[in-house]
C-alpha cells in the first residue's frame, strides 16, 4: 500500500520559517522522483520543486532562493525547507512520487501552510 505522509505545516508570519517532511512508503523510494506541489484556494495546484532520484533539483521561480528541497533515501524521506515565506505561499502543500519509467505517479493527502501577520 502506497503512502505519503505530509507533515510540518501550520501557521507563521511573513518573513518566517517551516520545514515540511514527506514520508513514503510502499514504494521503492529511490527509483522515484520526489516533489512538492502547492494549491491555493481557487487556484490550481503548481510546482515547488521536484527532486530527482539522482539528486538534482527543480523549482518554481517564485520560490527559488527561500525554498530548499532534499531527500533522504535511507529514511524515505523528502524534505522542504521554506524561508522568508510571504503571504502569497499560502496553500496546501502535497508529495508528490513519480517514476518516469513506470509512469507511476503518487500523491500525498496534503499539508496546510498558512502565511499571516
């Protein structure tokens, strides 16, 4: 059974920190593309950033500088590291598995991430 497990968000002020976790499970981990996905309330859902089994990094340029995305394949683990976080961040945020070869594709339940003063 395939799992995604979010955690880490919650509320914070303009200029803050959070770091979000996504555990996997079910799944051979290190085959697959990890990445972070965002949905806004009525907008559609976006890209962060990805992170490829190899290691090499993707991100959307409105966070690129204040976002950090890695991966740990010994825990399963993805990670998110957002910094100076602005208002506009504000959004559930969702784990996203894929593998290419296989054309699997795995999501998370989602965690909010609410940036306010």
């Amino acid at each position: 059974q395939v799992q995604l497990v979010e955690s880490g968000g919650g509320l914070v002020q303009p200029g803050g920190s959070l770091s979000l976790s996504c555990v996997a499970s079910g799944f051979i981990f290190r085959r697959y593309s990890m990445g972070w996905y965002r949905q806004a309330p009525g907008k559609e859902r976006e890209l962060v950033a990805t992170i490829t089994s190899w290691g090499s990094t993707n991100y959307a340029d409105s966070v690129k500088g204040r976002f950090t995305i890695s991966r740990d394949n010994a825990k399963n683990t993805v990670y998110l590291q957002m910094n100076s976080l602005k208002l506009e961040d504000t959004a559930v945020y969702y784990c996203n598995a894929h593998n290419g070869i296989s054309n699997s594709d795995y999501w998370g339940q989602g965690t909010q991430v609410t940036v306010s003063s």
